[in-house]
C-alpha cells in the first residue's frame, strides 16, 4: 500500500514539472479567451479569426490577395485607400465604380477601375460570376444577411459590413469599419489616427455651433428627377449631418423604418428650408433648382434657393454622404456652408490637403480638390 502510494505522488510530481516546462501556447490563457469572446482577431498561423457586424465568426487567410465587394458600396474606397493600391479588388458593385469613375479615386488610384462588376447588380449576386474571381474574402452588406449566407453556402469567406448599426451616426460607422478593417489587414492599421483626427474635428464644430440659438433648417435630397423626390428623415444618414452641424432636419417628422422618405414641393413650401445639400446619388444640381429646371416644380418661393445656398455635396474618393474616407472633412465643410460666419478662419481647401496628407500619405493637387467640390451628375449612374 505504501508502495502505491509513493508511485501516485511521483506520478503527481512528474505531470507538474511537464506542465511547467510546457510553452505557454499549449496552456489556456484567460486573456486569449476574453480577446475570442469580445471579437479581437484570433491568430493561429496561415489564418486570422474575426467576428463581423452580424456578430459571424469569420476565418480569413492571414495573406489576403483578392477582395470582392458586394453592396456596400462605399467599402472598396475605404480599402484601397487603407491598403494604398486597389490592385487586391477583383470585384466591386457597378455603383462603386461609377463613383470611382466620376471622383477621385480612380484618378488616384486608376487600378481599381479593372475591377469585375458583372458579378452583383443591385442586391442580386451571381454567385457563378464571383466564383471566377475567386476571391480571398467577400465583403457584403450586414442588411442582407440572405446575401451572405449565399456567400457561405457558396463557400466563400464572407465578412458583414453594416451602415446602420451605430443609428446612422456617420463618424462612429467609419471608425468601426477602420476598426475591424485594420484587424483584417494589420500591417494597414490606420484606427488611432482616423479616431483622433475624427474626433478633433467633431469636437471643434460641437464647439463653435453650441452657441447657436435658433437652428438653421436643411433639406436633404437624396434623389431628385421629374418622378419623385427624395429626403433623408429620422433614420438616414441625413439626420446625422444635420445634428452634427447644429442645424434642423426639416424632415426629422418622418421616421419611417426604410430610411428615406418619398416627398413632394407641398411639403417642402411648408418646411421652408434655409439650405439645401443634394446628394451624388442624384444627378441634379444646384443650377437645376435655382432655374426650375426639374419636372414642374417651382422652387423660386423656398428660403435656400433664394438666398442662394444649395449645396451639391462633395464626391472625393466616395459620396460623401456616406460614411466614408471624406466624412471627417465632410463634417468641417458641412458646418461652415450652414455657418460660415463660425468657421472664417477655416480653409476648406488646406484643410483637405492636410488631411489627405497627414492621415493618408496622399497629396492632392489643386485641381482636384476643386474637382471635389464641383461633382459632375455622372457620379450617380448606376445608383436606382
């Protein structure tokens, strides 16, 4: 009996010491499983893990070659400039490029311009198409969750990217893609700067705005031709801007759930908006409501247009309506076209070149940062 008894504590001893001399890889770390749990990249070698905006656990290959993006549509702008080349996009949707066509980013980056688009249009993907890309990852819209289970079923590794998880707060939505972007492709990490820049800004026109007592009122039009008109109400992107800059959403009244709303010139005559911002998803332009010259629509009687302050917004490397590589610069350019007796001091223009530069390691001439803020219609072919 003592016999057995020394054998198990020997037997004890000896499974101690090899836990001890064991590699710390080969022992569970409390750390490791909090980072899993809380949606941190796991690495385990060839491939990474991450959890995406659908809260899916993703594995992606450590080295990422081919890159398509299906309908969301601002994202291939945001990588490539994140990576600096477009030259891993096999695949972007068809309203993707002809905002890379009519902006700056195929300018700066002509690449991206031989990019598929025959594989998705509107939301319907032809998964035979995008098998010949045969893409690395498939970046896809967190709204339809059907799309990416295609994808899955297809066997690809699909990632969800979502617009509207953070109530449409625009900053916030850019910092969370640069977030899960830069844990896919961390040599690129760009997070902290894209975080401190974003907030400098935010903070600089809550400042100067927070005096303002009586709230300029803005109409956004989304879309806008002879059939219908477009606005952004409580839950669009719309409402973030008008929030940020200290102004009013004429059409903050219409909450429905799908984001934009259908309206017409009764409304906007009772409204009465003080500024008016159209988007790149539009082809219409400034000149259009100044001469009347949509459909049968009289547009002589509203405020903005008399006082002449109709915006078209600016299309830099994406619509910058959108989140989006522009939205800090957005931001400061939306705020002083609402008050520009606040922001007399700020030029827009060095301001666009320094942000380019600093974040980004782009230099832009002059000729297109006017290009920037003197969009053609073009930008919204393909956009329905």
């Amino acid at each position: 009996m003592k016999k057995k008894v020394v054998l198990l504590l020997m037997l004890a001893l000896l499974s101690l010491a090899l836990l001890a001399c064991a590699p710390e890889s080969a022992q569970p770390d409390a750390g490791d499983a909090a980072q899993e749990e809380n949606g941190d990249t796991a690495d385990t070698g060839d491939t990474i893990t991450i959890v995406d905006h659908l809260g899916n656990t993703v594995t992606l290959p450590r080295e990422i070659n081919r890159i398509a993006v299906t309908n969301i549509y601002p994202l291939p702008s945001v990588i490539t400039v994140m990576l600096g080349s477009a030259e891993k996009l096999v695949g972007i949707h068809p309203v993707s490029m002809s905002a890379a066509e009519n902006g700056l980013l195929g300018d700066l980056y002509p690449e991206i311009l031989n990019a598929d688009t025959g594989f998705v249009q509107g939301s319907d993907l032809n998964v035979e198409e995008l098998l010949k890309l045969n893409p690395d990852v498939v970046f896809y819209g967190a709204d339809n969750p059907q799309m990416g289970q295609n994808l899955i079923n297809a066997g690809f590794a699909a990632v969800a990217i979502s617009a509207n998880k953070w109530d449409y707060d625009i900053l916030e939505t850019y910092r969370q893609w640069i977030a899960l972007l830069s844990q896919i492709f961390p040599n690129n990490d760009i997070s902290d700067k894209v975080d401190q820049y974003s907030q400098e800004v935010y903070d600089l026109v809550q400042e100067r705005t927070a005096s303002v007592e009586e709230k300029k009122k803005i109409l956004f039009l989304f879309q806008y031709d002879d059939s219908q008109m477009v606005t952004s109400g409580k839950h669009f992107f719309g409402q973030f801007w008008c929030d940020a800059v200290g102004g009013k959403n004429v059409a903050e009244e219409i909450t429905l759930d799908n984001n934009n709303a259908v309206i017409n010139m009764e409304q906007v005559y009772a409204w009465n908006p003080e500024v008016i911002f159209i988007t790149n998803f539009t082809p219409t332009q400034p000149e259009d409501l100044y001469n009347n010259a949509v459909g049968a629509d009289d547009w002589q009687s509203v405020k903005a247009v008399q006082d002449k302050q109709v915006y078209k917004m600016p299309l830099g490397i994406y619509r910058s309506y959108t989140p989006g590589v522009d939205t800090p610069i957005t931001l400061l350019w939306m705020a002083k076209a609402v008050y520009p007796d606040l922001f007399t001091d700020i030029d827009i223009p060095q301001k666009v070149a320094d942000y380019y530069q600093e974040l980004y390691g782009i230099q832009l001439t002059d000729e297109q940062i006017s290009q920037m803020f003197t969009p053609t219609g073009d930008a919204a072919q393909g956009f329905k």
